[in-house]
C-alpha cells in the first residue's frame, strides 16, 4: 500500500493553500520523472529529474538561480546558472560519485534533442546528495539507461515519493530519507517544492521534536531542494526563492553541519515579458518556507524501511509521531 503523505495524517504546514496536487508539478509544463536501482544486497540508489517544460530547454532556457545554504557537495553547472541566470537541461539529482556519469549521459540526452546536432556547449545541471550508508556508491551504478529512463518517463501529474529515484538510498535525521514534495497557491500563480532528503539534525515537525532512532548513521548529509513557480520573476528574484527553502529546511530542525551540501535551485516557467516587483515577490516567499517544510515531512513518511549494504534504516514511525504529534495539540 501507498503511505500516506504528512497531511493526509492531519499535519498541516503553514496557511496558504495548497494546489490540487500539492506537488511541484502544479506548476504547469513541469515534469518529474525517476529511474530506480535496486539491484542484491548493496545497490539502492537512482536518478530523479525534473523538467521545467517538455520541450527543448537547450532552446528555449528558463529563468533559474542557484542558492547555497553549505557548499559540501558536488552541483554540476551552477556557476553558469547564476552568471547567466538560465538554466537550459532538466536538473537530475543522483548519488554523489555518480554524478559525473549522470551529467555526460544528460549531454547525451540533449545532443540527441532536435535543433542540437551543432551545439557545441551544453550546461548540464545535476546535484546530488550521498546514499552511501545503504548503498554500493563506489560503484556508480547510475549511468546513460537510468539517466534516459528518468528522462524519458517524466510525467506531470502526482509525483512518487519516498525510496524512489535519488532518494531510493538517502537517510534524513537517521530514519529513511527520499524524494518528497508539495506547492502552495498564491493569487493566480503555484510554487512548487521536491527535496532529495538526506542530511541530519533533530527532526521538528509543526515545533514538535521527534526521537531520533537509537543508531543514527550521522549527523552530516545533504539536501536538495528544486523551487518551480509560473509567476514571472527573473534570476535575481529566483534567487532570493531559493533562500527561502533555507528556512523551511531550517523548521524541520536541520543542523546544517559541515559535511552537509545544503543547495536551492529555482526556476521559472513563465513567459510574460512583464515581471513582478519586488514587493509583489514577497508574496511567494512564504509559499517556498512552507512547500520545502511539508516537501521534507512527505520525504519522511513515504519512505520505507530500507536494508542496503550491510545496514537498515527504519523509516519514521507514523503511529508514534502522530501520537507525539497529537500529544501536543498540534493535530487532531
């Protein structure tokens, strides 16, 4: 059976409304897609990538920033995004010493696009977060068939969460970690959240501390966090969205250590020439606090226990939490 996401259980993040979705593919044109890799005793890992529309990005590029909470960690073509302030490939998130090989087989992926057979400079975007606990990450199992499987089988509609794609070997607060997202409406325009979540601290939800496990594997880890909206905003302004997943991560209770690659991409798909304010952007600021917390919590409750490479690593316990949860008011 399916499990059920944070607000499905009654744990309601935040006052803005949430799309019908509540998914980063509420925002229109947007896609996700995962190629999992779950092969014997050792292998849990994957690709995951997010499409800002189904054309060709290398021809028509949106508005995209990068902002970085801790820079321990390995994002493929950031210094491009933020000088130029495009972003023109789908973004894939990976394993850490995979994504070299993920990031040739995106090349790939895009010279094969019509309009490409010339090109001869391509910026592909890939972050990552490591699953080497659970996982064989030396052997760099994700490559050119997982990265055109994640590709290829993006879609829009309600996205997998959990132990799926990149997530499929991460571990968050020392429970099973994964992919997990959500959006917020705000006026006429959507902003939409996926985390990759694998890093450490205290896990908080609604100000409620959960117990850590009794193993914790470590209190470093990293996280990914892909902001998309349909409001008209440029790199400038995508920028200062993406500073803003910082402090939903931060309600989580995430310690941002030093071994932690804390990294917020943000992209627009809108095509209005007119752009918003800067006093009219503040309006999405909550939308991407409270879209990155409850992206996490989902992280968190659609993963499963998960043994790998020797190891397991529970997932959160549902019933326990919301029992805490409830202890203190902060459900029903």
């Amino acid at each position: 059976m399916v499990k059920a996401r944070a607000r499905e259980l009654g744990i309601i993040v935040g006052t803005l409304q949430t799309s019908p979705l509540n998914a980063i593919t509420d925002v229109p044109g947007v896609r996700v897609g995962h190629a999992t890799v779950n092969k014997g005793d050792n292998i849990r890992t994957g690709v995951t990538a997010i499409l800002p529309h189904p054309g060709n990005l290398f021809r028509e590029k949106v508005p995209g920033a990068v902002f970085i909470g801790n820079a321990f960690g390995k994002l493929v073509g950031s210094t491009q995004v933020n000088e130029l302030g495009e972003i023109e490939t789908p973004i894939l998130l990976t394993s850490t010493l995979n994504v070299f090989r993920v990031a040739d087989a995106l090349i790939d992926y895009m010279l094969s696009l019509d309009g490409n057979a010339q090109v001869r400079s391509i910026n592909p975007v890939v972050g990552e977060t490591n699953d080497g606990v659970l996982n064989d990450i030396q052997g760099r199992h994700s490559g050119h068939d997982e990265v055109f499987a994640a590709l290829q089988g993006a879609k829009s509609g309600a996205v997998d969460e959990g132990c799926v794609g990149a997530g499929t070997g991460t571990i968050a607060f020392g429970w099973k970690g994964g992919i997990g997202t959500s959006s917020r409406k705000v006026g006429e325009y959507t902003v939409g959240v996926l985390v990759q979540s694998n890093f450490g601290g205290r896990l908080t939800i609604l100000g409620v501390p959960i117990e850590k496990p009794r193993t914790v594997a470590s209190a470093d880890g990293s996280i990914m966090m892909i902001a998309a909206t349909d409001a008209p905003v440029d790199s400038r302004n995508l920028h200062r969205l993406g500073a803003r997943t910082m402090m939903g991560l931060g309600r989580t209770g995430a310690a941002g250590s030093n071994g932690s690659g804390d990294y917020a991409i943000a992209f627009s798909t809108s095509r209005k020439m007119e752009l918003l304010s800067n006093d009219a952007v503040s309006a999405l600021f909550p939308a991407v606090i409270e879209a990155t917390e409850e992206a996490i919590y989902n992280s968190l409750f659609r993963a499963e226990t998960t043994t790998g490479n020797g190891r397991t690593i529970e997932a959160l316990p549902v019933e326990s939490t919301v029992d805490e949860l409830r202890k203190h008011g902060m459900i029903k």
